[in-house]
C-alpha cells in the first residue's frame, strides 16, 4: 500500500517586477512539490490576495511601491490581519516569508527578521538556492545558512546605533548552560554537526537544545534567535 503524497508547498510571489515573477514562477512550478498560488506587485495586493488564498511560504521583495516588504511582511504577522484560513476550524494560517534583497548583507535585512521574515535570499541567488530556501522555511529553519550567520548578523549590528543599550532578554534567564552555550557557538556561526564536535555530544542531543533555545526565546528560527543573542549583548560582533 503506498503512502499518500503530500500536497505541494503553496508559493506567494511578491514583486513589482513581473518578469521577475514569472522567472520564479517557472522555476517553482517545474517543481513537483512546490506550487505557485498567488501573485502580487506589492504588499497591499499581496495582503488582499493572501486573505482569500492559502500560502506556506512567502518570497517578498523589500522594494515595491504602496506597501514595501517590511511593512507587509509586519502585517502579514500581525494577528489582527485577515488570512485565508488553513484546516478545518483553524481560522488563520501566518505563512513564512523569506525577503528577496539585490544588496548582499543588506541593512533591511535585520528590520526585516525582526519584522517576522525566516531569513533573506539574493535575488540572483541560483534556481537550486531558491527552491532549497522554500523547502527549508516550509520545514520550520531559516534560509541563512548557519556558516553564513555569523558574517551577516555581525555586519547587520553594525547598523544599530552605539548608543543603543543591549536589551535583555527575558527567555535568557531561562536557558540553562549548556543551552547557552549551544545559543553562543549558533551566533558564531557553528552547524549542529560542529556545535556537536566542540561540545562532544551527539547532533541529536545539539538539536534538543538548538529547539528548547527556540522556545525560550519564543524565536521562530535559528536566525532570529541568533538576533537576540547580539542585541542582549550575549554575543558582541568580533567576538
């Protein structure tokens, strides 16, 4: 008896390019287990669009007249904003967004994690990084891969004013030493696998606790717990 096939990862594009959109769009849909369902130029028409259709994962561009991607990627988290609902008797399904940039390490990128996104994709990216970064936001991690997180979160730091005091966490206090140590050896960039060799334990020990940190911090990904180290000052740039 075989297995029955899951359905295909629901895609929402969001650009005011259209060519742009329809390169996507035809890389997505060659795909057997991805699925293009709805189109927008900007964020109001992607907020309107996505209150009747269902989407799982978000590719927004930040640039786009009306609404940008950070305002809308905002409000696509905000409760209060309509949604297409998801399975019976769910009444709102928040998608995940990953935020499309033209500038490597670009200073919107932090604003927009912090904004809801899961991570960020070059839009030159290669087809195969683009449909890779869909299937790992739709399994719940981010698109920044963890040897690249250290390079881009201590550059995007570097953006936040001096005078800004290190705000302190209050999931922080709830992570235990190992725990902290896992989170620290993530901000300096460290796989599972690596956090596994420095610390002698198994990969699957390292990934109880990369998920326990996650719900401490209340974070939805590795990137936005790796946010919260730096900006509680648990992790300093250079470091």
């Amino acid at each position: 008896m075989t297995e029955p096939t899951a359905p295909p990862i629901r895609v929402a594009l969001v650009d005011d390019q259209q060519l742009v959109r329809a390169g996507f769009r035809m890389v997505i849909d060659s795909q057997p287990d991805l699925e293009v369902v709805v189109e927008a130029g900007d964020g109001l028409e992607a907020l309107r669009r996505l209150a009747l259709v269902q989407a799982d994962v978000v590719l927004m561009d930040v640039r786009m007249p009306n609404l940008d991607g950070l305002a809308a990627t905002a409000r696509l988290t905000d409760p209060s904003t309509p949604l297409a609902p998801g399975a019976p008797g769910a009444t709102r399904t928040v998608p995940r967004v990953v935020v499309l940039t033209t500038f490597d390490l670009d200073e919107y990128v932090l604003a927009a994690i912090r904004a809801g996104a899961s991570g960020f994709l070059l839009k030159d990216a290669p087809p195969e990084e683009m449909l890779a970064a869909i299937r790992t936001v739709h399994a719940g991690d981010a698109v920044i891969a963890p040897s690249s997180t250290r390079r881009l979160l201590e550059h995007l730091v570097t953006v936040l004013p001096d005078s800004d005091p290190a705000t302190p966490h209050p999931g922080l206090a709830e992570l235990t030493d190992r725990e902290r140590e896992v989170l620290v050896l993530m901000a300096r960039g460290r796989s599972n696998t690596e956090i596994g060799r420095d610390l002698f334990v198994a990969e699957a020990t390292v990934k109880t606790h990369v998920g326990r940190i996650l719900s401490k911090l209340a974070a939805r990904d590795r990137v936005q717990a790796v946010v919260t180290a730096y900006e509680s000052g648990l992790v300093r740039p250079g470091s």
